[in-house]
C-alpha cells in the first residue's frame, strides 16, 4: 500500500479527517435531526460530520494521485503544551474563572511555538481577547460560566 500512496500527509490528514467525521456523525446519530428550515440538534453536527468525512475522502484520493513530502516527525512537545493548556482550562474554568482559565489556556499553548514572545503586543493581544471572550461568551450568549471563580468568592 505504501507504494500506491504519492503523498502520505494528505493520506494521512485523510483517513485522521474520516476517523473524526465518522466518530462526530456516530455521536450526533441519536439525536433529532430536524430539516433545513427547522433544524434539530444533531443537524449542525451531522452536516458537519459529514462534511468533515468528504473532505478526507478527497484528501485521501488525492493522495494516491498527486505527489507529496513524506511524513515528518510528530511534535510531541508541542502537542503536549496544547492539549495541557485545553485540560488546564477545563481544571480552572469554575474554581478560578473563565478570566484567569483564559489565560492559562493561552499562555500554555503560545509556549507550544518557538515564534512566541512575552512582550507587549503579546500582553495587549491576551487582553484583547480575554475580554472578547468574557463579553461575547458570558455577557453576549449567556453562557453560564463564572468570570471570577469559587477560588476569588465569585
């Protein structure tokens, strides 16, 4: 098989699209689908499974058509700094609030990349988006989330 594939990292991002298509699809196949003008909860999900799994079945055809780069090392390091900063987030979220689990979230994963520098631009950018956050999530869709945690009497 290894000698029919032209291009393993479109093979590759192929089958990973597939796998995580057909794994939101089988989650989201419980519930109410509804239609187009009256959408039920597992619509967005289905239609976005299954857009997913398209887009791998490209990838993967085109792998076997046009040539690529051979598959590289993973960056374990890296990936370790962002799935820690999501499970970091997820650990602080009601004990320390949305404010300061937003800003373990985005410092940890801006560690991940070796371009990343704490200076001022970096500061006025987590700011920036710490506040978008607060106001858009919890102050705009009303999601029930503290800004200030049980850590902080919130």
């Amino acid at each position: 098989m290894a000698g029919i594939i032209r291009n393993p990292k479109d093979f590759g991002a192929g089958i990973l699209y597939i796998a995580f298509g057909a794994v939101g699809y089988w989650i989201a196949v419980d519930y109410g689908f509804g239609r187009a003008s009256r959408m039920g909860p597992g619509y967005f999900p289905s239609v976005l499974s299954a857009l997913l799994m398209l887009f791998g079945l490209i990838a993967v055809i085109r792998s076997f058509i046009k040539p690529g780069e051979p598959l590289g090392g993973f960056a374990w390091k890296q990936s370790a700094f962002v799935v820690g900063s999501t499970v970091a987030f997820g650990l602080l979220l009601v004990p320390a609030g949305l404010i300061v689990a937003l800003v373990a979230l985005i410092l940890i994963s801006a560690a991940a990349s070796h371009y990343f520098k704490f200076d001022w631009k970096a500061v006025g950018a987590l700011i920036v988006l710490v506040v978008f956050c607060s106001l858009v999530f919890v102050k705009g869709l009303g999601v029930p989330m503290p800004l200030l945690g049980t850590w902080f009497g919130g």
